[in-house]
C-alpha cells in the first residue's frame, strides 16, 4: 500500500523489556558483549511484528557510550557482531527481510557541538567495514547536524559497496520561532544542500529520535524543499516516546527510562498516517516504539 517501507522500533529499550543486560552508558551495547542472543530475540520480534528492515545494534558501539579504550579494542568486533546477528535474524525469516547498518553519532546524541570532524571519518570507516559484509542499506541515525553527513557519506563511498544510503536527522523538541531546525540550528535548505552534495548515493532523508509531533512538520518542509530542488528521494520518519519535559543532561540519567503513556500503538498510527499523507514512505520506531507499535503500523500501512 502506498510504497511504503516499515523499519523496526527501538532495539534498547526492547532488549530491556526482554531482560537484557541493560544499563548505562553502555546502553544497547551491553546486550552485545554479555547476551548477544538476546539481540537475535529483540530482531525476531520486530519482524514478527512485520518489520521489513531491521537496523543493527550498534547505535551505542561508539565512544560516548563505551569510551575510547573499548572502542579501541573491541569496537570493530562488537560493530561485526550487531551485522552479524542481525543478518541471522533477517535470514531466519519467512519473508524478505532487510538490513540497515546504523550509523550513528559517535560523540553524544542530539549535541551537535561535539562532533569531531577529524576522528569521526576513522571511526565511521570502521564501522563501515565491520558492517559491509551484512548490510543491504545504510542508514544515519539522530544526526544533529549535516556535518555528520559528509563524514558518513565518505566512509560509505569508499567502503559501503555501492549500497544506498538513508540519512536520518534528529530535531529539538521545539521551534521557537516556528521554522523547522536541526539542534544545530540548521535549517531544512541546509538538510537538501548537503544531500544534493551526496545525491548519487542517497535514496531516502528521514527524521528519527524527536517527538513525532515534531516530525510531521518538518517532513512537510523537506518535502517542498526536496521538489523545489528537484531532489528525487524518498522521505519518512521513526519518532520516540521520550517525554517531552527534559533537562539539560537527560540523555544521560535515569529519567531516560521514562515514557510518555499517551503513544500507544493507535494513537502513533494515527500521527504516522498524517506523515503518509504528506508522502512519507518510510516508517518505523525509535526508543520506547515497540513490536506493538510496529504492528499497529503495519496492519494499517501495509
């Protein structure tokens, strides 16, 4: 129905409802190093719940989340790992089913100011080389600001194998003078400025890890954008469920296991089917977005 493609839901906090090892920092990454099959589980409910492209596990196999030391010595092995498991997953399915490798930011979510232009190409490259041999597609995820994108598109140029690429940005929970921003204060123009640089490589922009009220409008304006630049990708999001009150340092104390208790799986059908109608053809969940959730989309959407 209507072309669309339905990702998976957040991987973290579905590996903690499950019982996986869970903590911070090391977030979803722990699953990886101490119950890896439990990454298998959490892959196989989202399919089952009708998930057409799972993401791997690797969004917290950065230094931000496991420190410089680990990521030295283990990064490679446990990024191997999430593609790995993954593609056993997908493959175990009674259905095409695709990959994504993630490729997330390294430094910290949704803080622009600590991207670092000059290690993030070395990292992303070894991100994409442990992924390569288990991905169909990659895909960016919560990028605050376009600089991010060169970097990626960089390392994916030289070592992705010619697979597509889908950029994901994160948005702030809100405007204040109503025009739509990156939390680098950067504006959709910029968004299109930076995809039409990589345009022979990327098949679809997306928003992930905001408020999916927030989603909606900033899909509308990358959507004028895209047409009035004759850009030919296709657009879409996957929102979380993280309340909207939040301090400075949220993503990094216990508040980050709260959950907004108004998204249940009819009413973020609902705010989805409003992005569809303005032509996204992608859709899926982020953080607190359950197999549920994806059912729910599915059975709608498709």
């Amino acid at each position: 129905m209507n072309g669309i493609t339905l990702l998976d839901g957040g991987m973290g906090k579905e590996l903690r409802r499950i019982g996986a090892p869970f903590r911070q920092p090391e977030w979803s990454a722990l699953a990886l190093m101490e119950a890896p099959e439990t990454v298998v589980e959490a892959h196989s409910n989202f399919i089952e719940a009708g998930a057409e492209v799972i993401i791997t596990n690797n969004y917290a196999v950065v230094p931000y989340h496991l420190g410089d030391d680990v990521i030295a010595a283990r990064g490679s092995e446990l990024t191997m790992l999430s593609g790995r498991l993954a593609r056993q997953a997908a493959d175990a399915a009674d259905r095409p089913v695709l990959v994504a490798g993630s490729l997330p930011p390294l430094f910290a979510s949704y803080e622009p100011d600590k991207f670092d232009p000059v290690r993030a190409p070395a990292l992303y490259r070894m991100i994409v080389n442990a992924l390569a041999p288990y991905v169909d597609l990659w895909l960016t995820e919560t990028l605050s600001t376009v600089a991010e994108v060169d970097a990626i598109a960089t390392a994916v140029a030289a070592g992705g194998a010619g697979k597509p690429l889908w950029v994901s940005f994160t948005l702030p929970d809100h405007w204040p003078d109503g025009v739509v921003t990156l939390r680098s204060g950067e504006s959709i123009d910029d968004i299109v400025a930076a995809i039409d640089d990589h345009a022979e490589m990327v098949d679809a922009v997306l928003f992930n890890c905001a408020l999916p009220e927030q989603i909606g409008p900033a899909l509308h304006a990358l959507r004028g954008a895209l047409d009035d630049t004759g850009l030919d990708v296709r657009t879409g999001g996957y929102a979380n469920a993280f309340p909207e009150a939040r301090d400075d340092g949220y993503a990094a104390n216990e508040h980050v296991l709260e959950r907004r208790d108004d998204l249940t799986p009819t009413r973020y059908a609902d705010i989805v089917g409003d992005w569809v109608a303005g032509g996204a053809t992608v859709i899926g969940g982020c953080c607190d977005m359950y197999p549920e959730h994806i059912a729910e989309l599915h059975r709608r959407f498709l």
